[in-house]
C-alpha cells in the first residue's frame, strides 16, 4: 500500500513537472534543483527522484553525473528521429482515415479550428499546441491505443524543441493554412494527396527546426 501511495505521488510530481516543461516554464538546459522542488511541492526527495526517473524514461530530463537533473535539450540527431517515427505514426493514420470513426475524424478538423481561433487571438503558444493536437489526431485515426500513446510522448519531446525557437508565430503561421488543407483533403477522401503533403509537410517542419538549431550553435 504505502510503495503504490509513493508511486502515486511521484506520479503527480511527474505530471506537474511535465506540464511546466511542455508549457515552457521549466526550458530546456534547467536545472531541476531537488531542495527547491521538494520543499515548493512538499515532498520528500526520495519522491522527487522517482519522479525524475519517469521523466527521464519520457526523455523529458536528464541525469548527469556529479551534476543533477536538467530539462533535456534536443540534439539535431533527436530532432530528425522524432520526425521520422511521427511520419510513419501519421501518415498510417491519414491510410485509415477512410474507416475511421467519426469522432476521430472530428477531432481534426477540431483542431484546426482551433488553432485558427488562437491565431486570430494573437495567442500563438495556444497556436502551438493546437498544432500538436492537430498531429495527434492524425496519428489518431489509426485507432490504435499504443499509436496515442507513444505520439503523446513523441510531441511531448518535440515541444523543448518548439521552446528553442526565437518566434513561436514565424514558426507555426505558415503551417495554420497548410493544417487546414490537410483536412480538408481528409473531408474529401483524398487521402493520397493527403498523405503526400503530409510528407512534405513533415520534412518542411524538420527542416526548419535544424536550420534554426544550427543558426542558434553558429
């Protein structure tokens, strides 16, 4: 009893940690300081290690030796390898669109949406994260459980990446209408040309992600 109430709390510890990271206010490189977190959270640092293992196991932080846990920061090498494992996730998800349920299928065009409303608002970190909600669903469309869950991990990773880039509206603007010609490509059932823009789509993204992460090291 008392190890699964342990696990729970370091559960909790994770997930609030995790929603700092992916909100931004953890960036990438941070050092995560076990006295300030503990006493600010109120436990014990037995919970807050557990904790950082799980994240450490979502690639979200890293142990260095000697040094403590830091927010992870994303390598080139990272970058194109979580493009390459969310082009297969999404694109078999854009080949079941056809028997999709209906849900699913809402959920993308709700996602757009979305973004849309953020980007009228001027709210572009809203921006972004309907833009990862808008892949998820995607992937989605496979309706597979273990799809779900290992592109939230794979986005949840991409996000320290998005933290990297000096402006969040130059990066995520030009993909708003390329996400809407996406669905509407899906709402039509033409979902070889779909797939084939997702493509492009995916190594445009990447690509501008590693121009700007030299940029940034030259």
């Amino acid at each position: 009893m008392g190890d699964a109430m342990a696990l729970s709390t370091a559960q909790r510890v994770a997930d609030t940690l995790r929603d700092r990271i992916e909100g931004g206010g953890l960036p990438p490189g941070t050092q995560l300081s076990e006295e300030a977190l503990g006493r600010e959270l109120g436990v014990s640092r037995n919970t807050l290690r557990e904790a950082f293992r799980l994240l450490v196991h979502e690639s979200l932080v890293v142990h260095r030796l000697n040094r403590g846990v830091f927010v992870r920061v994303l390598e080139p090498a990272d970058v194109t390898d979580i493009y390459r494992v969310r082009a297969a996730l999404e694109t078999a998800g854009v080949r079941a669109a056809a028997s999709a349920a209906p849900a699913l299928r809402t959920a993308v065009a709700g996602a757009v949406a979305r973004g849309e409303r953020a980007a009228a608002a001027g709210d572009w970190p809203e921006v972004a994260s309907a833009d990862l909600r808008f892949h998820r669903a995607l992937a989605a469309l496979g309706g597979s459980a273990r799809i779900d869950s290992a592109m939230d991990r794979l986005l949840a990773e991409l996000r320290l990446a998005f933290h990297t880039m000096p402006s969040p509206r130059r990066f995520h603007e030009p993909f708003l209408l390329r996400n809407r010609s996406l669905a509407t490509l899906l709402e039509n059932g033409d979902h070889g040309r779909a797939e084939a823009e997702l493509t492009t789509y995916l190594d445009d993204a990447r690509r501008l992600i590693l121009d700007t992460m030299r940029e940034a090291s030259s």
